[in-house]
C-alpha cells in the first residue's frame, strides 16, 4: 500500500496525499507473491462480519456494521442494498423480485459449512492491483471488511487482469471450498449490481443472467 504523506480539509473538501508508486502490470512471478500474500491477510479473522462503519465499493456505498452470520450480512448488507437502488435506477419489475427471492435464500448456498470472518480487500480487480518496478506486487483502493474470503478471489476473476500464476499460487497456500464455483456467480453478482446502478443497463443483461443461474442452482 502506498504511504499517507498527509491528509486534512481544505475550503470544505477533504483531501489525502499518497506516496506516488510506479506502478506496472503483474507478471508471473509477481501474481504468485500476491497469491500467497493475499492468503496470508485472509487469514486475519474478527469475532463478526462488516465493518466498523458504511465506505464505499466504487463511487457506490456500501453498508457495513457487524453482525454474526455470514449468509445474512451478505443477504443484508450486500444484495438488498443494490437491488433497492437498482428499483431506483429503473430495473424491471421481473429482474427485482427474481433479486428478491435469491436474497432471501442466500443462506442455501452455505449448507455445507459458514465461512469464518477473513479480512478481505474487497474490491480485488485488477485495475487495483499492479507491482513496482523491483516486481514487488502491491494493491490499493480498498473496500475493506471481514467477510468470506472467497469473495476476493471471485472479483479477481470477474474482469480478468490476474496472472494464472496468483490463482494457483492462492490455491495452494489455501484451497477454496466445494462450492466455490457456483458461490462466486453469489458474489460477483453484488459487483454487477453495482455496476448497472452506477454505470446503466449494460450491464442489466448480465445481472439477469446471474441471478436466472442461482435460482435454476437452487431448484437443482
């Protein structure tokens, strides 16, 4: 992460000076250090889910607070918050209750085990991660909070920009749970939501698509 150099207000606006990092893609090398690096900070826990107050995933809000099971927070604190803006934005009648219906059953897809609280980057795609010239990997703009760690690794995998290398790497430092495949269409749903509410109906279609896949999952 970058060192704060300062921060303050100024005429009503608050501003923050970060240390300037020359920044470069990921190569191989650098991805695998990641991977182990980021399993490493998954491993740091708290006694409940959240955060100690609401920040943001993007230029959207994203609610926090703590509370004890994992399948709630994230029915609670994650789906429903999008999907009432999404009413907001103009989403579908049909798109909103389908939404709807899954997050009431988010719990269905934890029948095999909770996850414990991992302390999670939150908003891990690769447009925030890179590495220095020396191949140290480093991330930045965080939406941190504890929560599944499965749901870092299933952002990294919905825009792409990671090495294959940071993937195995993770694996093998910490295997992901039976399941995971279907969960992270569960989580990367959240990040679509936000897209749609912050960018427009482009991004409606996917949404669709995610949501018709769990409840077809569900129904087995």
């Amino acid at each position: 992460m970058p060192k704060v150099g300062a921060s303050g207000t100024a005429r009503g606006q608050a501003f923050l000076e970060l240390e300037y990092l020359e920044l470069r893609p990921l190569d191989r090398a650098a991805g695998a250090v990641l991977g182990r690096q980021l399993a490493a900070l998954h491993r740091s826990t708290a006694a409940q889910f959240g955060w100690p107050t609401d920040n943001f995933i993007g230029l959207g809000p994203q609610a926090n607070g703590w509370m004890d099971g994992w399948p709630r927070f994230f029915a609670e604190r994650r789906l429903r918050p999008q999907l009432m803006l999404a009413r907001g934005k103009g989403m579908d009648r049909l798109t909103l209750q389908d939404g709807e219906e899954l997050t009431e059953k988010v719990a269905a897809f934890f029948v095999a085990g909770h996850p414990a609280p991992s302390l999670l980057h939150g908003d891990l795609w690769g447009g925030n991660a890179g590495m220095l010239p020396d191949s140290t990997p480093v991330v930045f703009d965080p939406a941190c909070h504890y929560g599944d760690r499965e749901a870092d690794i299933a952002m990294s995998e919905l825009f792409g920009g990671f090495p294959d290398s940071f993937q195995a790497a993770y694996r093998e430092a910490w295997p992901l749970s039976e399941g995971y495949e279907t969960r992270k269409t569960l989580y990367n749903l959240y990040h679509v939501l936000n897209h749609y509410n912050l960018f427009g109906a482009g991004y409606l279609g996917q949404a669709k698509r995610m949501i018709a896949k769990l409840l077809a999952e569900l129904k087995g």
